[in-house]
C-alpha cells in the first residue's frame, strides 16, 4: 500500500493585544514620523496585527495553536512521533522552540509523557518556513519514518521591529498557527516544492546576532520593499507553477489558494499571474498583518473554521520569504 500524508487537524492563536493602524500611526507621529492610517491599508491591506506581551514567546503561542490542532484531529500529545516548528523568532539561542513546545505540551494529560521520546526541531527559512516544514513532514510520514507529525509556524516578530521604519513596523505581527498531519491511504499532501537563493540575503534581514553576551549588528528588520515585492512575485508564479506540474495538475484544477498573508498588493499580484480570481483566495492579512512563518497556517485554519475550505478540495499553499526561500505545497484536503 502505497504512503501518503493527509492534513487531520489544524489550530491558530492570535496573542490578545490587537494593534490597530491609529496605533501605529500615533506611535510613529509621538517619533516625529508621518504617517497615516489610509497610507498603511492602500499600501499593504493590514488593519490590525496582534503583538505578544512581555514575558511571551514563540513556544507559548504554538502550544496554543498545538492544542486546537491535536482536538480538530482527535489526538492526544502522546500520539504525536514528531515535532516540527518554523520559526525566525525562537524563544531562546538553542534548545529549540519545538523542544520548549514538547515539554508543555507533556503537560496536557498524564499520558502526554509519552512524546518525550519523540524527535523535535525548528526550521528557520523565515516566511517560508512552513512550507519548508510541511514538506519535510511529507517527506518523514512518506517514508514510514513518521506516522503523526505536528507542524507549528510561530513568530513573535514585534521584537524585530524597528518604530522609526514606517516602511517596516506596518507590517509585522505575532501569532502561531499549526496542522496535525497522519500516514494515510489517501493522498492529501500532492507536491510539494522549494527553493532558496542566498545572494538576495540582504534584501530582508536581520543582521544581529550574540556574541560575548552582547548584541553584535543591528538586531532589527531590514527590508528592500520594491526589490522583495519585484522578486517574490515572480518565484510564487514560478513554484506555483512547479508544484501544480508535479502533481499533474494545473491552475484551473484548484479551488483555493492560500498565499503567504504578506501584503495585499503582492497577494493580488501573484492571484492575477494565476489567473485566480480573489474570490478564490483566503485572505487574513487585513486582521493580522505579516505573521512571517505563522501566516500561512493562520489562513489555512481559517479558511478550515469558517467553512470555506472543505474535504476534497484541492489547495496550493505558498509562501516567500528572507534567505532568499521561496515555496509551494499542494494539498487535497
């Protein structure tokens, strides 16, 4: 019998402090810096974006969104075999946030000890992270390596923000979204596909890093807008393309897309190369902002909640982000 690994259960967490444009705005101008809040929705369709308060971390907000996931699925912590968490804002250097997660999630139920034993770690491939993941689970549950896998994108990227960049502190939010995915006899992850190029590194960064118990570098977002949005079009028309191809299936066979919630204009762009129609589309940036490795996962469970998203349906995710990374993954639902 052939392998194949089916998505079962999907959950999100918003952290509760909503922050609205009139916010930021007002923040900006206390900074002696103009703004405005039709300016912030013509130029990126974001309204609200949620921010963690002090003393909250990635790891906190994927248990959340872990716990909505293992009940959507029917399953306990103890039946998880594997961990995986995308993630460019890691609660800590190391151990992983998908080991901290491992250890809350032992706290469910007495018999959540039992995923102790199982592996756990991050991917770090920024926005793309949790296609990147998704992938590797297909790849782990394929091979009889893994048989229920819990795929977490968690970010707390409100921590990276520099507030005198009007051009970047817009646009980020927090949050944490998450998907159970089980060996199945029925396809369910069709194609995956993904890319990176580094001599594009520099275009979004954050060029800090520790050493000697400082911060060496400038540990804030920086951003080339009009060199990411040119590029990140044009690789998400590419994967899009690519992934669609492997399953043998083309645009007009999909029923949803669900991009990575960046920014209105390049999730519009990359609809119309598709020639999908934005009724087609699930679209969340509006209430949470750019979620970097969450945004995808917080649309997909969305999507599911609300009933638009529905069981044998086909879905392309999609996703681009800093390294250059870039990717795809298709999904029958």
């Amino acid at each position: 019998m052939t392998r194949y690994a089916r998505i079962t259960g999907t959950g999100s967490y918003l952290p509760p402090r909503k922050i609205s444009n009139a916010q930021i705005v007002t923040q900006l101008a206390e900074l002696g810096i103009e703004s405005s809040e039709p300016w912030i929705i013509e130029r990126t369709g974001i309204a609200y974006r949620h921010f963690v308060d002090e003393g909250v971390y990635s790891s906190d907000l994927a248990f959340e969104a872990s716990k909505q996931a293992l009940t959507a699925a029917g399953l306990g912590p103890e039946d998880i075999d594997l961990i995986i968490v995308a993630t460019s804002t890691p609660d800590m250097v190391f151990p992983s946030t998908a080991c901290i997660l491992q250890n809350k999630l032992q706290a469910l139920s007495p018999t959540s000890h039992a995923i102790a034993g199982a592996p756990a770690f991050d991917i770090q491939a920024v926005c793309s992270g949790f296609v990147y993941a998704l992938s590797v689970a297909d790849a782990m549950v394929c091979s009889g390596r893994s048989n229920k896998v819990l795929v977490v994108g968690a970010e707390v990227f409100s921590r990276l923000l520099d507030f005198r960049d009007r051009t970047t502190c817009v646009l980020f939010g927090d949050g944490a979204g998450a998907v159970v995915i089980e060996a199945s006899d029925r396809p369910g992850i069709l194609a995956t596909d993904i890319h990176s190029d580094g001599k594009h590194a520099k275009l979004l960064c954050v060029p800090g890093h520790v050493s000697g118990g400082q911060i060496l570098g400038d540990p804030v977002l920086k951003m080339d807008g009009q060199a990411v949005f040119k590029l990140a079009v044009g690789v998400l028309e590419q994967t899009a393309k690519a992934c669609l191809k492997k399953a043998g299936l083309e645009a007009k066979d999909l029923d949803w897309l669900v991009p990575h919630q960046a920014n209105i204009r390049i999730i519009q762009s990359t609809a119309k190369k598709m020639g999908m129609s934005m009724d087609k589309v699930i679209l969340t940036v509006q209430d949470h902002g750019n979620t970097s490795a969450a945004s995808i996962p917080l649309a997909l469970d969305y999507g599911v909640r609300s009933g638009k998203l529905k069981a044998g349906q086909k879905v392309l995710l999609e996703g681009v982000g800093g390294g250059f990374t870039w990717g795809s993954a298709l999904i029958n639902l």
